[in-house]
C-alpha cells in the first residue's frame, strides 16, 4: 500500500464537512476519506506520475440528437488517469448506501453517465479511454476490499449514453 505522508484526513473532513454544511458528518466524511484512498484505484492513482492524474475534471462535448439539434454532454469527472500512452481510465466515486445489494445492481444506475464520461475524455483528449470504474466509498468502507466496480465494457457504456442523450 503506498503510503501518503502529511495526509490530515481529520483536516480535510472538517474542511469538506463545512463547505458542504454538513458538519454533522466529519467523522462519516473521514471514514469515507480513508476507505477511499485504501482502495486499490486510489493506490493505483497514487502511484502514477502526477502529470498523468487528473481530479474534479470538468468537460463538454456537443453530440447530434435524433431531431438534427445539438446537445451538450458535460459533467465533472472525479479521477482520470493515463494507463499507457495511447490509453486514460477514468472513475467516479459515489457515497451510495448499498442495502445489501451486489455491487453491479448498485453501478447500473451509474453506467450511463460513466459512458458520457468516457466519451466526453475521449473527444477531449483524443486518447482511448479502456477503463472505467465507480468507487463505492461507503461500501468500501463497511467491507474492506469491496467497494470498486469496473465497468466490463466501456464501449458499450458510451454507446448507451450516446443513445440516450441523442434521443432527449
């Protein structure tokens, strides 16, 4: 496990806690924190060169929808990392409760949206994006080892989230 030395998760918890007026939470928020960079994504991302890490990453990109308009795809993507010099991964972390369910049924919610995501990087950047996962932060943290899901096919992730935002 890589270690990240002068890391105050109890800092930052009361940082994060306050922005979001949830100061009720700072010990939920440092628990989350710290199951999160547990994580074997996080550790991986930690490990890169930092140049070839990129957090709270906003990004757009217009698409054609079935009526012949314009659409916007955009969002904030949490993480995304260089995997090789042709290829990104990208993640999102989620607080959700899981309510005793697998952890595929807690990211199908989520596989639209990761492949807009990836879409909207690839059209950005001009890289492949081979890699996509949801990092349940809670889950992670009630069961040490869970809590990350890979999505199996990215392709077909972007292509849904193409379909759908085409049609709206």
């Amino acid at each position: 496990m890589i270690e990240t030395p002068n890391l105050d998760i109890d800092l930052i918890a009361r940082d994060e806690a306050k922005k979001h007026r949830v100061a009720d939470n700072v010990d939920e928020i440092a628990r989350l924190t710290s199951a999160s960079l547990r994580s074997r994504l996080l550790q991986d991302a930690l490990s890169l060169n930092p140049a070839d890490v990129w957090v709270e990453t906003p990004v757009a990109v217009p698409i054609g929808t079935t009526d012949g308009s314009t659409k916007t795809i955009e969002g904030r993507v949490d993480l995304i990392y260089r995997k090789s010099h042709e290829t990104l991964g990208i993640a999102d972390f989620k607080t959700d409760r899981s309510f005793n369910r697998p952890i595929n049924e807690m990211a199908e919610p989520y596989i639209a949206q990761m492949g807009a995501y990836a879409y909207a990087v690839q059209m950005a950047t001009g890289f492949a994006v081979t890699e996509a996962s949801i990092l349940f932060s809670r889950l992670a943290a009630d069961e040490p080892g869970n809590g990350e899901y890979r999505l199996p096919d990215v392709r077909a992730a972007i292509e849904l989230a193409l379909k759908l935002a085409s049609s709206q």
